[in-house]
C-alpha cells in the first residue's frame, strides 16, 4: 500500500513538471516582432518595400507627387504600424487604415500587387515561412478596409 502511495506522488510528481516545463516553454515563444529581428529589420523591409511601391509602373501612380518628407513619412508610419502589430515597443502613429484609404478606389488588383512587393522583399531578407504568414495573415486582415474595387 505504502509503495503504491509512492509510485502514485512520484507519477504526480513527473506530471507537474511536465506542466510546469510546457507552461515555461509556452512563456517563452518570442513574438513575431523579435521573430522577425526586431526594428532594424523590419525598418530595412519596408525601406525597401516603399522604394519597390514607389517605383511600381501601377500602383507607384498613387504616389505620384509626393515630396521625399512625405515618403519618409510614409516609410515611418508602416515601420511603426508593423512593429507594433507583430507585438513591438512601437507605437502606431499613423492613422486607421480605413480612413486613409477610402475614397482612393484602390482596385483588389492593387492590393496584390502590393502584397506581391511584401512578398519579395520578405523572401529577399529570407524571413522563414512561419513568420512570412504569420505577417501576411495580419496584412490581410487590412485587406477589406483598403479595397473598394472588388473583381479588378
Ligand atoms: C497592404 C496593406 C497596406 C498597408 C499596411 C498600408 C499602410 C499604409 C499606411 C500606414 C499609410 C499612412 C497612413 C497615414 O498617413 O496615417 C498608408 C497610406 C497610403 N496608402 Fe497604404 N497600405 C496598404 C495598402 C495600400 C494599397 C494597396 C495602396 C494602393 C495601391 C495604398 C496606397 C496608399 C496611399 C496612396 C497612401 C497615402 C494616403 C495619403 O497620404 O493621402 N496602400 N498606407
């Protein structure tokens, strides 16, 4: 009986420290934003994905006449809109993306094409797949308050 007793706390014994690892494993998953490098890296991503947007045969028209200070500004807003959604010390300074994008019309056709330059750029700085779709799944979820032209 007392042997039993023992086999019995020491198989408790084994499940709580089973917990108590998994529960400190969990606790310890880093968040996209350090997945993903940190601000350094995230601010060279989208330096780089502006530059790609700006310079696009289509969607660089949308940003058409806008000074180097406004661009910049632009390239500031993104980086401090994904440091903060994938879980960095950013704050979001730009506003919703509904406001700033309606009345633009911006074509679902333009989306991909933007999504596309997201896309090479993340696999140009060899972000794994994981964190690829983790970050595309957030940017997708943007995706109905930017489009107002479905089916383009
Ligand atoms: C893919 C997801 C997108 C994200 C995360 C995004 C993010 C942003 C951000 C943070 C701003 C600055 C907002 C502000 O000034 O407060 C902005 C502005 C702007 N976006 Fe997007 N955008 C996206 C898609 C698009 C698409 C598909 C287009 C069109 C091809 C576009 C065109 C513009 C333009 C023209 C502005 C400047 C608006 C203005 O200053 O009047 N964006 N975007």
């Amino acid at each position: 009986m007392k042997k039993n007793l023992c086999r019995f706390n020491s198989v408790l014994i084994s499940i709580s420290l089973l917990l108590i690892i998994s529960a400190t494993t969990q606790a310890q998953e880093k968040s996209l934003y350090e997945r993903l490098g940190g601000y350094e890296a995230i601010s060279a991503v989208i330096d780089d994905f502006a530059e790609r947007l700006f310079a696009d045969p289509v969607v660089g028209k949308r940003f058409f006449g806008m000074s180097k200070d406004s661009r910049d500004g632009f390239k500031q807003k993104n980086k401090n809109l994904v440091c903060a959604v994938t879980g960095g010390p950013c704050k979001v300074i730009s506003r919703d993306a509904k406001t700033t994008h309606v009345g633009l019309g911006i074509k679902a056709s333009e989306f991909d094409i933007v999504a596309k330059h997201l896309t090479d750029v993340l696999n140009k700085f060899k972000v794994p797949k994981k964190e690829f779709d983790e970050l595309m799944a957030i940017i997708a979820k943007l995706r109905p308050d930017i489009v107002e032209k479905e089916g383009q």
